[in-house]
C-alpha cells in the first residue's frame, strides 16, 4: 500500500512537470493576394465607392490584433502594383514621393509581400523603387539575377512568435516571358516553381530549423504548361510534391479557393486563396503545442473572411487623404469628348466602336497594316460626352507596350481561327449559342453566363476584310476575302501587324500554338516597340483630335448572319440580363 502511495505521488509529480513543460502557441496568418491597386474605398474609374480596399482591410487586421497580438501574420501575396488609378499614378506620375503602397503596407504592420506578375509589368525602375521603400521584406525565390545565379529578393524569411519559427517562402509562376516585355525584366529569370521549393525547403527544415512552413504563391491552383516549358498555376502541384509546407498562400488566377491536399508523404497542406481586389482575406489558425522546447502537436484550419461589409479604418483614410487627393485630382482632368457612347458588350457579337478605336490607335501608332486587338475589360463603357483620364482605366485596363511584328498572312488567319475557337461555338441549327458559354441565366445554380475562356483573348482583326463561319468546325471558321483597300491579301506574304506586348510575347498562345510560331522566336520578329504603356497614346490621340467619333469599321462579320443575329440576341441575355 505505501508503495502504491509512494508511485502515485511520483506519477502526479512528473505529470506536473510534464505539463508545466507544454504550451499551447496559436498563431493567426492573414493573406490579402492581387490587389490591383484598390487600396481606397473608392472606385477611381467608375467614380463610386468601392466594396474591396485595403482600407477595409486595416480595420480587420485592427480587429484580428486584438485577439492574437504578436501571433498574427500579416503577408500580401503580389500583383498590388497595378489596377486602380492610386497604383499608377505613384508608378508612373508622382515618382518623387514615396510610393502610397508601401507607406499603406508599412501602416498595416505587413510582415512581408511576395511579387506577382503584374508588379513585374510596371518595369524593374518601379518595382525595385516600391520595394526599397517597403518596411519589410519583398519575396521572390524563383525570381534570379542572371549576372550572378542570385536570388533578386529575399527567398524566404523566419519569423519568430512565441518561441515557434515561421517560414514564408516566397514563389512567382514563372510564365512571366510569356507575357512581359523583357525590357521591364532585364536582367532576370524565373525559374520553376517547384524545383525551386525543393531547393529552399531543404534550408528551411534543416538549416533554419523551421516549425511552420508557409508558401506564399503567386499562382493559381489548376496547373498547365505554357509555351510548352513554363508550369503556370502550380500551386497545388508544388504543396503535393514537395513535403514540408503545412500551408500555400496562393493568388494569380483570381479564384477563391480554401481546401486540403495530401502531399506525397501523406501529410495534409492546406491551401487558400483570397481573389482579388481586398475584398476578402484568407485566415489560417494555426495551433501548436509545445513540449521540452519542441513542436509535438499541429493543427491547421484556414477560412476565407469577407471583408467588403467592414467600416473602413478611419485613421488609414485620415493618414492617406492628400494622397487619395492628389490622385482624384488626376484622373479628373478632362481630355477630349466622344459624341458616342462606346461599350465592350457590342464587341462579342461583332464589330464594336470600342475595339475598333483601339484598332485604328494601333494602325496608327505601330505604322501597321493589320491590328489584332481583343476587348480587355468584360463590361465596361465610357458615355457620350467628356471624356477623363478615368475613362482610359475603362478603354485600356493594362500597361501594354505596342508592338510592330512580321506575320505571315497565314500566321494572322491561323491566330484568328484560334481566337474565335476559344470565342464561338460550332453552331449546328439556330437554336445553338453563339458564344462558348460557361452556365446560362435559365439556369437557377448559375448567377449570369460567363464565357469559357477570357475575354482578352478575343482577339479580331482590322486592315483586313474577312467573315467567321459559325457553323464550321474550330480551324475552319475565318475566311479573309481581302485587304481593306480590296487588295488581295496573301498568305505567303508578309505584314506589319500591330499587336500588344501580352500578346507579342505569346499571352494567350494565340501566336504561339495559334499561328504556330516558336516562343523563342517571337522576339525576332519585333519590328518596332512604344516605350510607354498604350494607355499614355490612347490619352494622346484624344487630345489631339479633341472631338473623337467611335465608329465601327465593319470590316469583318458572323456568318450565316440570320443565325448569328438570332443567337446574339440570346447569348447577348445570357452574359448581361435583358
């Protein structure tokens, strides 16, 4: 009996120290992703209050501080350079000041931000400027100096809370030369993905001892390989390959998403992604239990918080108003006048006064015989009357140079017949849709119809005549009659076509496995190159001219006509209600 006493007085004795020895750590990780430039509670470009902003934002971090203190991690996941009018006018218009993004992000506590595709697109002179004024640490493993083999940002950084050690590892998809001038990246690489996390996961575990591993992606989740070498949308892939992430951060495709995956060892990663434009923010709750210094229980929960219904943060809006000034001051200066109103609506189902502005801009600038241009907003419109540095956000959505190209006539046919295979259907009686549809308003599961591929890659032509056979199979839809002077147009020869530098670089692949050119030979067939964003000549033109009348060209049709009128009409109710 005295012995049993004796064990048991042992055993409540080493329970003690046991427990005095395990703690319980909880840490709190927010993650805003692709931000594009809506960093007020204002829309710029429509001139109306916004739901999304990182002012929204603030409040929620205030909130969430509340409750975690040191525990929670604040990181923004790239594409934050460009997008709203507040994001170029410190890119590109005031470059003295400090830039307003990196002055919101240090206010907001961020711990660090990853770069994104579109922050690449604003040039290394502003990217590199918004980063050196940053308070914290800009990643990018897999974005590398050529000169010396070396990471250009920080890959990773540890960040210490409450005795645990947190890694972000920083990653960008690395497609960017299939989209990007290399003059706005020169100098640098973008290596894969994954190779690059198997690199750095090794220092992380077993260098820097890390007790949570955290990949900040700038990429989506529904991987393919671009350019027939650059694994797009890897995310999933890389959290399933490579072992040792308990979290993937992801952005880029702007697709809400919060799920589990097992990596090849069996362990669960937990995945999210935010969308776009600071309307929600991924959470991840992380709880670990501590024991003799070490990590010996993990538990990792995410969910996706709708920030939209939040009150701003009064004391962002007060600290940033001469900044929101300044750029309402901007984009308020009158520029010209249209005596039309002009849409992207009418532009799916033919020719559009909309696109065929941008046409004839591009014939002008790029000195070119043909133009290849898509609508690059899905629904947007600029009234009749004047006409403001906000209208050319909703006329022009992305700093894309002009390029000037050598085509073959057959390269223009084969790239016209890929971009209305990803725009039409076949049609095999009236009754059929036009467009290549994703889900129809009729029905209930469906909130509108949207297209099955993007917009922007909607690409028709001027300075030729031709017409779209809707009942043909994809390939065989583009008949081009002639050039528009009535000219034969001949595919042996070879033109001046004026393209944007998405789609001279090979975004969309409409060049590349539409006309069949080489991604490695596009470059060389560059004739000539704008030095500045088509925007900035868009704004040109119409001071120039003052007064502008938006006219369709009506150089090309859908045929038969009968039932491509009857099918718009439809498909028209299906993308925008009646």
């Amino acid at each position: 009996m005295k012995k049993l006493v004796v064990f048991l007085l042992c055993s409540l004795f080493l329970t003690g120290i046991m427990s005095a020895q395990e703690r319980e750590v909880k840490l709190k990780i927010v993650e805003t992703s692709d931000v594009h430039g809506s960093y007020y509670p204002y829309d710029f470009i429509a001139q109306r209050d916004a739901s999304g902003s990182l002012a929204r934002v603030s409040s929620f971090v205030k909130e969430q501080r509340q409750v975690y203190g040191n525990g929670l991690i604040l990181l923004d996941n790239g594409d934050f350079l460009q997008g709203q009018p507040p994001a170029y006018y410190y890119n590109y218009m005031d470059t003295v000041a400090t830039h307003v993004g990196a002055e919101m992000l240090d206010f907001m506590g961020y711990d660090a931000a990853n770069m994104g595709n579109h922050d690449v697109e604003t040039g290394r002179a502003v990217f590199e400027r918004w980063a050196a004024q940053c308070h914290f640490p800009v990643l990018g493993a897999n974005i590398v100096e050529e000169a010396t083999g070396k990471s250009r940002f920080k890959p990773y950084i540890i960040l210490e809370r409450e005795g645990v050690r947190v890694a972000v590892l920083g990653l960008i998809t690395p497609a960017i030369p299939m989209w990007l001038p290399k003059g706005l990246w020169a100098g640098l690489r973008f290596d894969d993905m994954e190779q690059t996390a198997r690199r750095w996961m090794k220092v992380l575990r077993e260098e820097e001892h890390a007790d949570v591993v955290v990949g900040l992606f700038h990429a989506g989740k529904d991987p393919y390989l671009m350019g027939g070498k650059y694994r797009e949308n890897a995310s999933v892939e890389v959290a399933r390959r490579v072992p040792g992430f308990d979290v993937v951060l992801m952005g880029h495709d702007h697709v809400r998403a919060c799920m589990k995956v097992a990596n090849v060892e069996g362990d669960s990663v937990l995945l999210v992604n935010p969308a776009s434009n600071a309307l929600t923010v991924a959470c991840v709750d992380i709880t670990l239990k501590l024991g003799n210094g070490k990590v010996v229980g993990k538990q990792v929960e995410g969910m996706l918080a709708d920030v939209s219904h939040l009150q701003s943060d009064e004391d962002f809006l007060c600290r940033f108003q001469p900044q929101r000034d300044a750029v309402q001051t901007f984009v308020s200066k009158r520029i010209g006048r249209f005596t039309e109103t002009i849409s992207t609506r009418p532009a799916y189902f033919g020719p559009s006064a909309f696109v065929d502005l941008i046409h004839e801009l591009q014939l002008e600038i790029g000195d070119a015989q043909i133009s290849l241009a898509a609508p690059l907003s899905f629904d947007t419109q600029i009234a009749a009357g004047d006409v403001w540095v906000s209208d050319m956000f909703k006329l022009y959505k992305y700093e894309n140079l002009l390029y000037t190209m050598r085509l073959t006539g057959q390269e223009v046919h084969d790239a016209l017949e890929m971009s209305y295979s990803l725009w039409t259907t076949q049609m095999r009686s009236p009754a059929d849709h036009l467009l290549l549809l994703r889900g129809e308003r009729q029905d209930a599961s469906v909130e509108r119809a949207s297209f099955q591929y993007p917009s922007y890659n909607f690409d028709s032509a001027a300075g030729i005549r031709y017409t779209v056979d809707v009942t043909k199979p994809a390939g065989q839809r583009v008949h081009i009659i002639s050039m528009v002077d009535g000219t034969p147009f001949d595919p042996a020869k070879e033109y001046r076509v004026a393209v944007n530098s998405y789609r001279g670089n090979g975004g969309g692949e409409l060049l590349t496995k539409g006309a069949g050119i080489p991604q490695e030979a596009l470059a060389d067939r560059i004739i000539r190159s704008t030095d500045k964003d088509l925007r900035f000549y868009l704004m040109q033109y119409i001071e120039r001219k003052g007064t502008v009348v938006p006219r369709k060209l009506n150089l090309w049709k859908f045929i038969p006509e009968d039932w491509a009128a009857e099918a718009a009409k439809r498909d028209y109710e299906y993308l925008f209600g009646k």
